[in-house]
C-alpha cells in the first residue's frame, strides 16, 4: 500500500500536493510514511524579516506577523487558490511550488519585500531554492498534510531541507531583489480585525523544537509524543477560545490594513470604502446578524477549527494556552532533552496570543487564520534556542 501511494505521487508532478493523503489526527506528525517526498523539479521559497526581534521588542509585533502572513496571501492570490504547501513561522513564511510556477513564486516574493519595505521599513530576505539543489546537498523535502477541520489542511515538512535552505538563505545564497519602490502585490483578503487573545488558562505559550544530530531521531519522535500528549491534556489548549476571538473596534489597526489595499494616489474613497466595510463588519459580529449566506456564528466557528496554531517544519512549533504549571513541567522536559543532546528548544511565554487572518471570501469554509505570541511569538522563542549539549 505504502508503494502504491509513493508511486501515484510521484507521478502527480505539478498535482503532488493535491494528491498526498491527508491526516486528521495531529498526534500522527511523526509517522514517516504520511511525508511523501517532494518531485526534483519543484521549488522553495523563503521569507525572513532581518532584525524582526527588534521590531517586536518596540511593540511592531503586529506589523511583523502582518509582513510574514502577506507572502502567503499575495502567493495564494496568485495563484487563486490556498490549497497549497505553505508554513507561517511569525517573522516569515514558506511555501513549495512547481518549477511551472517558480517565475509566479519569484514576482509574488518581490512583490512583497517591496511592499514591506515600502509600508514598515522591514527589511524582508527572500529566496527562490530548487529541491534539486537541497537534495544534492544531502537534505531531503518531505511534505505530509494535517486538515486542521474539514475544510482547511496545513502542509507539515520533514527531512531537514527546509531548514537547510533557510540557513542558506540567511547566508545570502538564492537571493532575490525586491521590486521597485512603490509595487503593491494583490493583498486581498489579509486581514487583522481581532483584538488579542487573553489565554483562559494562564499564560500563552510559544514553543519551537528541533532535532538533533539525525540518528537520535527516534528518541526526538518520542519526545514530541511527550510533548503533544501533555498539550492535550486539560491544562493546556488551543489559544483561541471556542467562542472565537474578539473583534476589534472598527477603527483599531485601520492604519495597517489600509496599507494592503491602498494603490498608487488612491486617497479618500478607498479609505471611506475600506471604512465602511469595517464598521458593517464590527456590526455584524457584534449583533450576530445574517446577511445573504453570511452567518457569522457559523464563521466563528469555522474560525476557530481553521486555525493554525500547531505545525511541523523540521521542527515542532506550536502556540498553546496553557497552565504555568505545565508551562513549567514542559520547560523541564525539553531541557533534559537538550541536555542528552536530542533536540533543541525555545520557549516564550506572554499574556496574549495575536490572530491575522486570509479571508478571500468570507462566505466559503476555507479562510485561513494564523496565530503567535502577542509578545514576540515564535520570534522570541526562536531567539532562545540554544545548540544541544
């Protein structure tokens, strides 16, 4: 059976991603069977903000999940379609298109590095790396998909070639040039309309967990079973309460949603039109009315089901609501982990969590909501990750 769904893939070509069998249960990440290996002629590519811990240190953590979410949405919209492989990582994004599509993938990246710089003064790294390359060096690109609810699933990456080519990002290889001053990509449907999450439980939680040297990686699976059973439990949770999060007041960070829609010398009535449909937004919500086929409990819960709030790029990541307690017992775990030299951790804890979200059509199923630290996320996290022991 596992050679029938091998082969199938690998014929699939620039359908590979559509045909990858789907998994329901996130306990299931560690299977090696569920990664199928991505075809030589596919690409990655990569986003990085430069200095982003800084930006979030004078409170831009907003604005910094905001430029990392706008790679997925300005390539989504590209393309016309979510459904394919990506991963938001709060200070930058990934994502892996056919080599048809590498000149799509290499315009929305430009695009978008211009804009950022243009509209937050962020410097965002971009890269374009063929699988091809990473596969030479010894790394492999294995993609599984996780339906997070009915209507969303989530690409998770295994085999280390995604972290090589961020590392090799990072040291200036697969550079593209952002685009000139001015170009805006097509945004639509980047919003950031929710107020931050307050956790129920304690404290909001940013973890990152990467392996060690690649022969400790059963005792790695092992731990990251550990880790999910007790982020299962009753002291821990999703950040985003089953109600949904609460919307913000209608005017409240206008100023960086009017940046994805405004173009060129367009002034007042784009500004009067994107007003206007906040407030019928904050109205709606807040009455609970229906218009047309828009209902909004059902998209609250949609919401809350759709979000991507745990994911695995070579690495676990997750943003839990949890106990300090348990907070504290995971700390202790990943520590002796790191001292045995399996893995690698950070950890950030914060008194919120922040959602932005890529709505395209807020009457279908299929939005798709990102959440972080509202204090620095998985930014912060990362910059505590120490080399194992």
């Amino acid at each position: 059976m596992d050679a029938t769904i091998h082969e199938t893939v690998s014929r699939a070509g620039s359908d590979f991603y559509a045909r990858l069998p789907v998994f329901d249960h996130f306990s299931q990440l560690t299977d090696p069977k569920l990664y199928m290996p991505v075809p030589d002629g596919w690409v990655l590519g990569l986003s990085d903000i430069v200095r982003s811990t800084s930006a979030i240190e004078a409170g831009r953590y907003k604005e910094v999940n905001t430029a990392a979410a706008s790679v997925i949405a300005a390539v989504s919209n590209r393309l016309g379609t979510s459904a394919f492989p990506f991963v938001f990582s709060g200070d930058g994004a990934s994502f892996a298109l056919p080599a048809s599509q590498s000149d799509l993938a290499r315009e929305a990246l430009s695009e978008v590095a211009a804009w950022v710089r243009d509209s937050f003064a962020f410097e965002l790294r971009i890269a374009l790396v063929p699988v091809s390359d990473i596969r030479a060096k010894g790394h492999d690109v294995r993609i599984a998909r996780f339906a997070a609810s009915p209507d969303v699933s989530y690409a998770m990456f295994s085999g280390g070639g995604l972290a090589y080519a961020e590392r090799r990002m990072k040291e200036g290889a697969f550079a593209i040039p952002p685009a000139q001053p001015g170009t805006l990509p097509d945004l639509s449907g980047l919003t950031c309309r929710f107020d931050e999450i307050r956790p129920e439980r304690g404290v909001i939680l940013s973890l990152i967990l990467l392996p060690g040297p690649e022969e400790s990686m059963q005792a790695f699976n092992a731990l990251v079973g550990q880790v999910l059973s007790l982020a299962e439990g009753q002291e821990a949770g999703r950040p985003v309460p089953e109600a949904g999060p609460t919307l913000s007041t209608p005017f409240k960070g206008f100023g960086i949603e009017v940046k994805t829609v405004r173009r060129g010398g367009a002034g007042l009535p784009v500004l009067a039109k994107l007003a206007a449909r906040r407030l019928i937004s904050f109205l709606i919500f807040r009455f609970g009315l229906r218009v047309g086929r828009f209902d909004p409990a059902r998209y609250r819960h949609q919401l809350v089901e759709n979000t991507d709030f745990r994911k695995f790029d070579d690495g676990l990541r997750m943003t839990l609501d949890c106990t300090p307690a348990l907070a504290d017992r995971l700390e202790a775990l990943l520590a002796e982990a790191q001292l045995k030299g399996f893995a690698r951790y950070g950890l950030h804890r914060q008194d919120a969590a922040l959602m932005t979200c890529f709505v395209p059509s807020a009457t279908r199923s299929d939005h798709i909501h990102f959440v972080d630290g509202a204090m620095g996320g998985y930014a912060m996290a990362a910059r505590a990750l120490k080399p194992a022991m």
